[in-house]
C-alpha cells in the first residue's frame, strides 16, 4: 500500500509540473494578445489560450483525486501535494480571469486597471455586460456538466467521480466568491440567492459533493464486506472437508 501511495506521489510530482507548463503556455500567449490589443490589433491566439486553460482544468481535476487518495491513505506528503495543486489551481482561476477580462472582454490592460467609478459609462457596461455573458456561458456549462454527470459502479469508478468532483467544485467555489464588475456583488456565496449567476451550479455542486461522499462511504463499507466473503469463501473451498482431516471435528463445531 505505501508504494502504491509513493507512486501516486511521483505522478503527481510528475503532472503537475506538465501542469504548470501548460499553463506558462497560456499565460505566454495571453499576454502576447493583450500586447496586440493595446497597440489595436485584433487577438491572435484565443482559440489555442481556451485550448490550454481547458486542458490545463481537466489535469487538475485528476491531480485533486490523486491528491485526495494520498489524504485518504494518510500519506505524509498529501498536505503538501494538495497545497501545490491547489497553487495550480488558483493559478488557473488567475489566468483564466485576465483572459476573460482583458482578451474576450476587448479592454485593453490599461483600461482593466481603471476604477470602476472613473471609467467612461459606455465602455464600463460593455465590458461589464461581456463578463457576464462569458460567466453566464461558464455557469451553464458547468451546470450542464453537474447534471450529465454519473456516479460510479464501483469503488474505483466512485472513487475517481469524487475526486474529479472535487476538483470542479473548487472551480465552482472560487467563481462563487468573485465580485461582479459593476455591482460589488458576488457571484454566488452560501445561501446565495438564485438570482446570482454562479447559485445554481454551487448548490448542484454542494449537493452532489455531498451524495458522492456518501456513496463513498457506502460503497467502501461494502467492498470492505465483499472481500471478507470472498476470503471466506476462499477459505470453505480450500478446506480439506474428508474424515481423515484432524481439523474436521472443530470446523462442524463452528457450524453447529
């Protein structure tokens, strides 16, 4: 077992740093385009920045299950481990942000730093309107997401549901306490009105955090018991069942 927790530890030592790679690209080519946009000139990289960040979540999706086996195995490195993916993971959030402000929003850097309250009012709505389409999108999508998602057949499968899970629920989280342009509030937060953007898909994602921790706990419990039959079992078939076994007179003993 505590090899098995070691090689999860190289593997994550090994993909997060294939992590942070993908998401020095995005941030190259981001600040690439936003250096086109201040001189005037129309982004060239969107596509392949969206292309990265996507790639980049869907590591750090599995990197937080990896990070949770290690937790749930009480490996020493597993606090260190999780705060190095979730350095990761705000990093994303960091990126992924300036993208949608700076490069999809069509404000130039400078623009972006402004004040709220000194900003042109046409150029503030615009932006502001913008964000929240693409926050919107983001909102849909993952709540989509939540809804087609499947729970598992085993502990494996569950397993692995619960920690990618976990992995889009700090996602979801972290958009939940961000404050929209324009009005101060935040996108959602605990017992957040469902008027607010990021409400729906935080409580979908609380409620399913909470049914797949349970249907851990239940499915963990029952392999537990399966595997003691299947010993058991293992036992009775291997057991020399004829007169001449001096064993044979405790064995009915324990059947009687």
């Amino acid at each position: 077992r505590l090899e098995r927790l070691q090689r999860i530890v190289s593997k994550l030592q090994m993909e997060s740093g294939l992590c942070e790679e993908q998401l020095n690209q995005a941030d190259t080519l981001l600040q690439s385009d936003v250096r086109l946009l201040n001189a005037g000139k129309p982004p060239q990289k969107a596509a392949e920045i969206e292309r990265d960040l996507d790639k980049a979540d869907a590591m750090i999706r599995l990197l937080f299950n990896d990070v949770q086996t290690l937790k749930d195995g009480r490996h020493p490195q597993g606090e260190q481990m999780y705060r190095r993916v979730y350095r990761l993971h705000e990093r994303l959030v960091a990126i992924r942000t300036e993208y949608n402000l700076r490069l999809k929003s069509g404000a130039p850097a400078a623009a972006v730093s402004v004040p709220l309250g000194q900003r042109p009012r046409q150029e503030l709505d615009e932006a502001t309107l913008r964000y929240l389409q693409d926050l919107l999108a983001w909102v849909e999508e993952n709540q989509r997401r939540l809804g087609a998602a499947e729970w598992g057949v085993d502990l494996p499968t569950v397993e692995s549901h619960l920690g990618s899970h976990r992995g889009l629920h700090h996602s979801i989280e972290e958009c939940a306490g961000r404050r929209m342009p324009g009005t101060g509030e935040t996108c959602g937060e605990e017992g957040a009105d469902t008027a607010r953007p990021c409400a729906r898909p935080q409580n979908s994602s609380k409620s399913r955090l909470r049914h797949l921790e349970s249907l851990h706990g239940f499915v963990s419990a029952a392999t537990k018991e399966l595997m003691w039959l299947n010993e058991k079992e293992e036992e009775e078939v291997n057991f020399d069942w004829s007169d001449r076994n001096p064993n044979m007179a405790a064995k009915k003993e324990n059947y009687s």
